[in-house]
C-alpha cells in the first residue's frame, strides 16, 4: 500500500505516473500563463516539490524539502484544508515571513489542496507569479477541475492495491494463484493503461520438474517450487503482480521500459533460484522463461504470447 509518510517521488515501486502528473502540472502553468506551477506532497517531515513546472523562470525543482513549521503557502492550505488565493502576498503582513516572497519575490499564489483516497492530506496543487493576479471564476474552477484528475489517480491505486490485499494466494508459495492472478492482472492491465505505463508479462516453467518428483519425491519437489516462487518474488518489484498458475508454471505482469529488462530480469531470476537451490540443499533445476509486452487489455492474449515464448525458449535447450 502506499505510505502516506513516504515520499512519492523517492518511490521506485509505486505506480503512480510521475510523467502524466508532469504533463498536468506544465499544463496548469501555461493555462494561468504562470511562472511556476507545483505538485507539493506534505507528510510530518515537511513538504516536498514532487513535480514542479519545466520552465526557467521557475526557481524551485522537484525534490525540494521544507521544514514543516516554515510560513509558505502550501502550509496554510494543509492546515486548513481549504483553497487559497493570495493576489498580492507584500500587502498582507502574514507573508512577511515567507521567504517564497520576501527572498524570491513571489507576490501572487492560488493553490487547492490535494487529499489522499481516505480524506487525509496528500498536499496541495498550485500555480505562483511574480506579478499580481486577478484570476477569474473559470480559472479557479479550471485548477480544482485540474487537480480531480490528480486525486483521481490516487483513488484508483488505492482501489488497485485493495484488491491486491483481497486476492486469493497459492497455498504453497503464498503468491497469487490462477484466479487471484487474473483478477489483479487484469485490473493492472487497466490501469497502465490509463496510467501510460508500459508492462509486460513473463511466463516461467521448471525444465524436467517431473524428473525431480519421480527421483527425489513431491516434498522436495514442492521445496522446489518454494525455491522458485522466492527467486520470482526478489527478483521484481514490490508493485509487480506474481502468480503461481499451474503446477510448476508461473507468471509476472511486470513494469519494464523496453525487452532488454525482461531479460535482466531472468538473469535475476535464474541467479536467485540457483543460490536458492544450493542454500536448501534441493537438486539443480533450470527455468525457462518467455515473454510478450503489452498490446492491449486481453490477459487471455497476454498469457498465449507469453507461454508460447517460453515453449520455444524451452525447445532451444532439448
């Protein structure tokens, strides 16, 4: 789930889409023709920029962290969950102490504040200019219609991750099974769609599993596809989806860039089952591994690539 305490932007796991909430924050500054624009996070450590406006004039980059106790704008918001419009900050003795005025010589803020799915907050989403504003009624409505799209992202992760909890496991390997993995594939499908994220799937099978069970017996055979399951499981992100769907064929729905990770990520794989093998004394097995990026929503087509993949990386070997 994600840490409300935990900054977002330090989040390698998490699946919001920093690049379409960049789009979003640059669209608000030059829709207000503003200066700066910012996505500002807030936890009890203070605030940090987590997406700021890409132009010169900006002053402030993203990763920036404030004392939570400083007299800077976003602070008022936080505090009284509400909107705010300052049109000219030096005329209000207020801002005499915030040096987003007094040293960088911001004189106009409109921000509204940003909340988390369960209500709490999340920070705030504003633009700044160094001149005086009078910003009409279509544009305070524009900024609040601006920021639903943010909040939207934040619900449907949380909606996502719910179900994640919900889904049925494997037994065994406490991964997902079959249809826990569906469901919550499917769903991560969905949202990388929408989220502009490019996944993929691996499709994983034990070379000669029978062979162990017939020599060794099922036990170890079942410590076997524990070994495996554990390899899988530190070798993708916390936010990836890993099932367990058939006796010793396993798959990921993983977040990649391009299909030079999905071998990196066999690499990690097979090292992992490996150590793993040798540190509980179980026989030597190799995997073979298939995969298919993304084309669209069917995880019924997704499945078939991927399997098909891996049947012809597992003839290369025989």
């Amino acid at each position: 789930m994600l840490d409300q305490q935990q900054w977002v932007l330090g989040n390698k796991d998490s699946l919001i889409s920093l690049e379409k909430w960049q789009r979003t924050v640059n669209l608000l500054s030059e829709l207000f023709d503003a200066p700066a624009g910012f996505l500002v996070q807030y936890t009890e450590a203070g605030f940090q920029v987590t997406i700021a406006s890409q132009q010169e004039s900006n002053p402030y980059p993203a990763g920036g962290i404030i004392d939570p106790d400083a007299n800077i704008f976003c602070r008022k918001i936080v505090e009284n969950g509400e909107a705010l419009y300052v049109k000219d900050a030096p005329l209000d003795p207020c801002w005499d102490t915030n040096t987003e005025v007094t040293e960088d010589g911001f004189r106009s803020y409109l921000g509204v504040p940003v909340h988390w799915p369960d209500g709490s907050p999340f920070g705030t989403f504003c633009v700044m200019d160094f001149r005086k504003t009078n910003y009409s009624d279509t544009y305070i409505k524009l900024i609040h219609q601006l920021r639903d799209i943010l909040e939207a992202d934040l619900e449907l992760i949380h909606a996502y991750e719910n179900l994640h909890e919900l889904a049925m496991s494997d037994e065994l390997t406490n991964l997902y099974n079959r249809r826990g993995y569906r469901i919550l594939a499917e769903q991560r499908l969905k949202l990388a769609h929408r989220m502009e994220v490019e996944v993929g799937m691996l499709y994983l099978d034990l070379d000669e599993f029978k062979t162990v069970n017939d020599q060794y017996g099922h036990e170890t055979g079942d410590n076997v596809l524990v070994a495996l399951a554990d390899a899988i499981r530190d070798s993708v992100r916390d936010s990836d989806i890993v099932g367990r769907i058939g006796g010793d064929e396993f798959t990921a729905l993983v977040m990649v860039k391009d299909p030079d990770d999905f071998e990196q990520i066999n690499v990690r794989i097979r090292s992992n089952l490996l150590k793993n093998l040798k540190e509980r004394d179980l026989p030597q097995i190799e995997v073979s591994a298939g995969y298919a990026l993304m084309q669209g929503l069917d995880i019924d087509e997704l499945l078939s690539e991927a399997d098909q993949a891996m049947y012809r990386h597992k003839q290369t070997k025989r």
